[in-house]
C-alpha cells in the first residue's frame, strides 16, 4: 500500500510547517493528489486517519481530499485534453505522443494549524 508512503512524507512536510509556525495542532489538511499517482482515495483517507490517530499534534484532525484527473497535450497537433489513466492518445488526431500536464502530482494545498494566543 504505497498509500501509507504517501501520507507519511504529507505529515512529515506538514510537521515541518506547523512547528516552524509554532502550532499546538494541525485541525485539517487540504490535499490535492493525481490520479495517475495510482493512489485509492480510500486508502489515503485511512493512511492519515491511522497517522492521525498515534500522533498529539495531528490527533482529530481532518484530511480534505480532492482526485485531479489526468490532463495532456499533444506533442503532433497541440492539443488539450482530459482522459482516464489508460487513454492517453490524442483525441483530436489519434496520437500517442503526449505529454502529461497534470495528474501526477500530490499537492498540499493547504494546511489549518492551531496556535497559541
């Protein structure tokens, strides 16, 4: 379950950031992650929940997940368009040089953290 990999380097950048900014806790965590990662939206869900739970600064907190499908441009004609993980071809003129534009990526979006007053 590469999965659990994925979360673990997620709390490990959002560590990071929350004690550089002195937080008491993190309240939730706005990811945003491509479906071409291959990563199960489920399984994201109950790796950080899992991490959540063992650890006093992420405890209760909350993970806000959004799938980004894939996009590509064709490398012949030039252009855009979405598809699944397994159709990447050109829409437009049927071929298979592409390049992939988004779909790849884990984002942390953004990060709600709780400080002292």
């Amino acid at each position: 379950m590469h999965e659990l990999g994925m979360m673990t380097g997620v709390f490990d950048a959002v560590r990071g950031a929350a004690e550089e900014a002195d937080a008491t806790k993190v309240l939730s965590v706005d990811l945003s992650v491509g479906e071409m990662t291959e990563a199960i939206d489920e399984c994201l869900v109950f790796a950080y929940d899992a991490l959540a739970e063992q650890d006093p600064l992420f405890q209760g907190s909350h993970l806000n997940l959004k799938m980004v499908h894939p996009r590509s441009r064709c490398l012949e004609c030039g252009a855009e368009y979405d598809h699944d993980r397994f159709h990447m071809f050109c829409p437009e003129c049927g071929s298979f040089a592409t390049e992939l534009l988004a779909g790849r990526d884990l984002t942390i979006d953004s990060v709600e953290i709780e400080t002292p007053d």
